[in-house]
C-alpha cells in the first residue's frame, strides 16, 4: 500500500465527520493521519509545510491560531475546510479580506468541473447531472478559483473552490459530507453524488502528494491466451483488430500473455504485434494449468524461463517480468517465488481477491491500484474485464489516477481457432468505449512493465 511523507491533521471539533472525508483521501494517498483534539491545539509541526493536509470544519477554523494556519500554509502546507452553517457569514481571513455566504440549492441541473491544473485531468471539464441540492457559494472575491460550479437556471454559483495563500493554498468543501464514509471511495467517486462530495478531499490529497498525481492516467488493453500454437488463421484477425483499435486511439498499447510451452506460433502473428509496438507477458510458468496444483513449480519456472529464452531468439521479442497466472489462481508461494526470479509485477482481476479486502478499512477496499498482499516486494496490479468498464468506473479509476488495465480473452474479441465467420462480438463495442474515453481523457498507453515500475514505492 502506497506510504508518503505526508501528514493529514484532523481537528476533531463538534461535527468533524465532514473533515474525515479528507482524511480518508489523504489515507488513501499514503498520509498519516493525525487527529488534534481540538482547533487551538494545532500542534507546532504542521509548520513543516508542503506534505500537510489540516482538515477541518468551518467553525474550528473560526478558533483555531490564526497566526500558526497562515504561516502554516504559506509554507506548503493545504487546508480543506467543511461543514459551513448557512447561518453566518464566514470569512477568508486568515489568508485574505473577503466574505462569502453559503447557501443550499435544491434546484440545481448540473456540475460542471472547470478546467483547472488543481483538478485531476481526467475530471477537468466533466459536466455530470446533478440529482438533488447541493451547498453553494455567494459573494466570493477575485482571490478564490472555481474548481467546480453547480448550474441553476441558466447560471453557475461555486460548489467548490480555491484560495492560494504563498505556497499553500485552501481548499473549501461545503458539499463535503459523512453520509458515504463508509462506503469505498473508487465507488463513491462513480457517481456524481460522490465526485460532488470527494472531489475536494481529493484535490487536498493530491496537493500534499507532492503533485504526482498531475501524470495522466495511464491504460492498457491485455489479451489472454494469445499467441497459440497451429493459431494459422489468427494474423488475420488480429490485424482487423489492431486496426479496429488503432482508429479509435492511434498508439493503444496491447500486452499478449503468452504461455511459454506454445511455441509453435505464426511468426506474422508476432510480427503484427511487434510492429505496432504491442508486448509479451508471461500466461504461467510453463504451461496452462492451474499452478496451485504443481509438484514442483521450481522446475517448472526453470522449464519456462528456457522457452522464453528460445522464443526470444526465434522471434526476436522479449517477455515482460510481468506474470498473469492461468486462471488468476496463485498462492502467496507463488507470488514470492516470481519475486525471487525477479518479476516486476503480476495483474489479476480487480475483485480476484475479496478476503485480502478485508485486510484495509471499507473506504480504501478496491480504491488502491493493487492487491492487498502482505509481505509481498511486487505489485499485484488490478486489471478488469472490459465489460466491467463502464464510463462511471473509468471516470473514477481515471480521477484517482489509477492505471486502467482492460483484459479480455480470445472468444471475447473472436480472435478463437474455429471462430470464422462469428463477428468480433460486443466486447469490440466496450473496447470502443474505453478507447473513446481514453483518447477524450488523455490516458496514455503503456504495457504493463511500465505501468508497475510508475506505481508509488510501497
Ligand atoms: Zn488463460
């Protein structure tokens, strides 16, 4: 699980639920987390700046040390501020002159997120249907930037936004709430409920992180099962499909996993993937079996690490240290064995492993990009059936930064042996709508080697 240097304060004032949200984003993003029992008990180290999240309600910014915020936030540092009473009229002060009231909408049409470098790219400009009220902002000065504005009428007002102070800034939340803090947050931000009322506590993440998240989200297609031995009509189906996937985003990345015992395969079928600068990663040690029922899997490795070798010089390709094991049934043996051969990564689905879910609190269960897997030096990457990848999901994986791995198998894109004449099915159709998000977005293709060695050290 990601770890950083960063620190996320919580002023555990009346009502800090709403605070816990940021906590929960920072958590996920690798902060410890702090709590302070109260506003005027903000410790002195919050001075270290750049790395520190305060989180806190409106009301404990009203009591905390003024003095200890500001200098706080000039040095680095990002404050994300919740839970706002319509009551009163709340002021930028400590940071700047100004005032602003908060009111609650209830007839709101949409969010639009604005095209700001705070913003995640993948939720710049995204406009989502708003479903219900939402808090927002009247009377705000030239200081504050709009990250996101609720639309009512013909107008826009601020449901979310941004004061810069030195090299810090803050973040004011007033459609932050605890109501979902139970829930996971990759499923809270698929709906426009939960970007509405994650996309602060996000944005105070990442601003503590050290701005890595700023890289686009990268992507990648795998296909299992491929190339095959005596596969002589694939070449022709790839190259469709190649080019099937190249109108829809020119330089898509696709990985094949290969299992090393065929080595009877087209070399034009190679070639295909070769010249269009697709890769190769392992499909098992040496042959399609489930690898839980090995008696020696030591021999086994060592059998496929000579196929590789010979398949490395009779088609000039080289494999990826990146392992997806035959029907994604592994053991922790397993995992640490490759570790030791010096593997790099290993993908299975994103729900392959529910028990080791349980190993992280409900907000962080699926949200992090790899498997819980205690005690294990590589990555165990989350991939996904395509199907599974509809434009909510892909919009929140995407916002999170997280690396969108899509699989499918040989039958799903009719790449199959006696397929003939069956057409490349609906599974081309969810295709499309990845590559269409993806070339909307600016997700970047990459293989998997890549993606794992850009994941954060744990
Ligand atoms: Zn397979």
């Amino acid at each position: 699980m990601e770890t950083n240097n960063a620190t996320c304060w919580v002023v555990a004032d009346p009502g800090w639920g709403s605070a816990v949200v940021a906590a929960q984003f920072a958590a996920l993003r690798g902060a410890r987390v702090r709590v302070c029992a109260q506003a005027d008990s903000l410790p002195q180290e919050v001075l270290a700046g750049k790395g520190t999240v305060i989180a806190m309600t409106a009301a404990a910014l009203r009591r905390c040390d003024w003095r200890l915020l500001k200098r706080c936030v000039e040095a680095g540092a990002t404050v994300h501020v919740s839970r706002f009473e319509q009551a009163l009229e709340h002021s930028l002060q400590p940071f700047v002159d100004g005032r602003f009231r908060i009111e609650s909408r209830t007839d709101i049409r949409s969010f639009r997120l604005c095209d700001a470098a705070t913003l995640p790219q993948a939720l710049r400009g995204e406009e989502l249907p708003a479903g219900g009220a939402a808090a927002v902002a009247v009377g705000l000065n030239g200081h504050c930037r709009t990250l996101m504005a609720a639309e009512q009428g013909g107008s826009r007002a601020p449901a979310l936004f941004r004061l810069e102070c030195g090299a810090g800034a803050v973040i004011y939340d007033p459609n932050s709430g605890a109501d979902e803090t139970g829930n996971p947050i990759v499923e809270r931000l698929a709906t426009p409920r939960g970007i509405l009322a994650g996309t602060g506590a996000l944005v105070a993440a990442n601003l503590a992180n050290q701005r890595r998240w700023q890289a686009p989200t990268s992507f990648n297609i795998t296909i299992d099962d491929r190339p095959a031995n005596f596969d002589y009509l694939g070449p022709f189906r790839l190259k469709a499909l190649l080019e099937h996937f190249n109108a829809h985003y020119p330089g898509v990345h696709l990985d094949l996993a290969w299992t090393p015992e065929h080595v009877h395969v087209s070399r034009r079928y190679v070639d295909l993937v070769r010249r269009c600068g697709g890769g190769f990663v392992w499909h098992g040690f040496h042959r399609h079996v489930d690898h839980r029922t090995l008696a020696d899997p030591a021999n086994e490795l060592r059998r496929g690490q000579a196929l590789v070798e010979e398949i490395a010089r009779r088609f000039r390709v080289q494999f990826q240290k990146v392992m997806v094991f035959p029907y994604e049934r592994t053991s922790w043996d397993l995992l640490a064995r490759l570790e030791k051969a010096g593997f790099i990564a290993v993908t299975e689905c994103a729900a392959a492993r529910p028990e080791a879910e349980l190993g992280v609190p409900p907000f962080m269960r699926r949200s992090i990009p790899t498997h819980f897997v205690p005690g294990l030096g590589i990555p165990v990457l989350r991939r996904y059936p395509v199907a599974a990848l509809n434009r909510s999901t892909l919009l929140a994986l995407a916002a999170l930064g997280h690396p969108i791995i899509a699989m499918a198998h040989p039958l799903d894109l009719a790449l199959r042996r006696f397929a003939l004449g069956q057409g490349p099915g609906r599974a081309l159709g969810h295709f499309e709508r990845l590559l269409e998000f993806a070339s909307h977005k600016g997700l970047r293709p990459a293989s998997l080697e890549e993606i794992a060695s850009g994941l954060p050290q744990a």
